[in-house]
C-alpha cells in the first residue's frame, strides 16, 4: 500500500481463497469445488452463446436466468436476484440491508467473508459462539440487532441448521433482515426457499458453484420478498448493471433446467461422502456430521496443520483454518471416489509416522 490508497484500506484484511496450483496430478480438495464436469446442456449453451450478439451488452435484468429459476421454484421473477457468483450477491446484501445502526449477527464460526464485507463497510457485529457440536441455538439471536446472517449448512463446518430453530428465530426476529446462505444445500439439506412467501425478512442466497459444478462461471442468486429484491437491483445498479455476461446467463439457465444431470451428480458426491467418511473414521478421525460437499474432521493425536502440510508435499491439497476452535480440524472437499481413496492411502501413511503429533 501507499499514500495513494484510500485510509480505510489501510488496514482492510481481505478473504483468502483457497490455493489454485497448478500441477500435474494434484488432487484437489480445498476449495469444494465439484470433481465432475458440469451439465453437457449448460456446456452446448456457452459455446452456443459465443456469436456475434457478445458485441452487445448483456441483459442487466438476467431475465431468462431469472424465469429459469422461477419455474424451478414455483416464484415469481421479481423474488429472485441474480449475480456474479454468491459472493457478489452477499457483498451487495451486506451493502444493501445490512448497514444498520445496530451490530449484526451470525456465529463465531462461519464462513469468513462474514466479517470481510463487515470490515469493507464499517458494519459492526457481534459472534453468539456455535455450542461444542457447533449447532446455533435460537435465543442466542433472540436480541436486538441490525440483521442476521446464517450458512445452512454451516461452513466449514458442513452441520445443516436445524429448521425448527431457524422457524422459531424468524418467528422472533421481524425487524431486520435474515439471511440464509444456502451454498450447499442441495447436498442433503431442505432448502427454506419456500419459507421468503410467509417470512418477509428473509433473503436466501444460492450458487451454481458448488452442486451445478459451475465455479469457473460465477453465478450466483437470492430468492426473497420483492423488496429485499429491489433493494439488490438497487445496490447493482450503483455498481455494475452487467454482473452476468452473455455466457453466463445461458450456461446458467441451461444448467437449471438439466434437473436429472443435477440429481444423478449430487447423489453421488452425497454417496462418497459417506464413503469418506467411513474411510475418516477407520484412521481415526472425529467427523463432523456434514450435509455439504466437504466434510470437517479432527484427529484426536494429530496436529492437523502438519497434517495438511504433509499432504500439500504428497499433492492433496485441503482446507486448514488456523483460527480458535477449529485449529484442529481439516476441511476436506469430497471429491470423486478415486481422490478420496488416494486422500485416505496417503493420510494411512502419514499417520503411520510419530513425529506429527500434537
Ligand atoms: C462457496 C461459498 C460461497 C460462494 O460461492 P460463489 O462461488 O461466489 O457463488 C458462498 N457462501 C459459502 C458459505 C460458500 O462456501
């Protein structure tokens, strides 16, 4: 940084991604992303969409995007936002509801770009902490507060929310905005989609990057009372009326409405979960119950920042958050069953070692 930067960037601490290298073999699973290819339809629609017309600018509105996830939904299109990637749509609902006069809520543990968009726009927060099986509990939102931000299921942690308690916090919580990101949901978990008809504080944001193994086309979109949507369009337009190219738009619309290649590629990352955590539990780990495409474990002996040290130098890459509570815990994205059983061979034979203890 240098004089020329704006003061409050002076001490801004940014999200950090997770790593993208790029060698030969590497076995990802550190960022969740899908291990399969996403949908042929949606793959035919981009090239299809690479003609002249990409001369023109897109459709700001989305539409077609937007009518494809209405008729999925059974809503109407001014209850649906969309955006470059989930990221954006939560940075732009952060910016466009959640700037209160009082702090906003949502657990210690999280997904931390949380209190990244909270940094960037002076929004204070307060953290009620998950309990030792990292579960929220309704009372502890049971305050006044600027709005509530919640990850069903939970990131990194991968544990869905329990539905009567998020019922009973909406119930409660009437005069500020909920939002619900639901970036894994369709891995095992019931979407509350449904619920922004009877609840209108409540904003729930979804993502093609995880279950329609689109991360590299960025797409993401917010379902909710149509005025929270206007708020969205609103806080695009004063940033970028164009967050979706012409690619994305109908990649993405295809994508929704292949719903058997959806069904048949999350059956099976939801089946090698399983798998996987079977294999976790033979080595020796805990793991957390996960309804996402990742799961969170812990080695009651080992120190799991070596560990992922160890597995970076053997190419498998995963998650380590060096952050309190979870310091001992590796998240690790499921990946197809011949890159979980590598994960597990070589995890066998780092374990077999003595020097990594904790
Ligand atoms: C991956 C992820 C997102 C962001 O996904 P995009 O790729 O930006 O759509 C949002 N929330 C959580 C909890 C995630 O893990």
């Amino acid at each position: 940084m240098n004089k020329f930067w704006s003061p409050a960037f002076q001490d801004l601490h940014p999200y950090t991604a997770g790593e993208q290298l790029a060698v030969p073999g590497l076995i990802k699973l550190n960022t969740n992303e899908n291990p399969y290819a996403p949908s042929p339809a949606a793959l035919a629609a981009i090239r299809a969409a690479a003609n002249a017309d990409l001369r023109l600018y897109p459709d700001p509105e989305g539409l077609i995007l937007r009518q494809a996830l209405a008729r999925r939904h059974g809503l109407n299109v001014d209850q649906i936002f969309v955006g470059n990637g989930s990221d954006e749509v939560l940075a732009l609902a952060f910016l466009a509801l959640l700037r209160q006069p009082r702090p906003i809520l949502f657990p210690d543990i999280t997904y931390s770009f949380y209190p990244v968009y909270c940094q960037l726009y002076g929004i204070a927060y307060t953290n009620p902490p998950l309990d030792a099986e990292f579960r929220i509990h309704a009372e502890d939102y049971r305050r006044a507060n600027g709005g509530i931000v919640l990850a069903h299921p939970n990131a990194p942690t991968g544990r869905a929310l329990e539905l009567p308690e998020l019922r009973q916090l909406l119930e409660h919580n009437t005069d500020s905005a909920v939002i619900v990101d639901e970036a894994y949901v369709d891995f095992g978990a019931d979407s509350v989609v449904a619920w922004i008809r009877e609840f209108p504080q409540l904003l729930v944001i979804q993502t093609l990057s995880k279950s329609r193994a689109l991360a590299g086309l960025r797409v993401g979109f917010a379902f909710g009372d149509s005025h929270l949507i206007e708020a969205l369009r609103v806080a695009k337009d004063c940033f970028n009326s164009y967050p979706l190219d012409r690619l994305a738009l109908a990649g993405a619309a295809a994508a929704i409405e292949d719903e058997d290649y959806f069904e048949r590629m999350r059956r099976q990352v939801m089946e090698s979960r399983a798998r996987l955590t079977a294999g976790l539990e033979g080595l020796g780990f805990a793991v957390i119950p996960s309804e996402a495409n990742f799961v969170f474990a812990t080695h009651p002996r080992q120190d799991a920042a070596k560990l992922q040290a160890e597995l970076r130098r053997r190419h498998v890459l995963v998650r380590h958050f060096a952050r309190p509570r979870i310091n001992h815990y590796l998240r690790i994205s499921v990946g197809t069953d011949a890159q979980c059983d590598t994960l597990l061979q070589q995890l066998g034979e780092i374990l077999g070692r003595s020097d990594l203890s904790r």
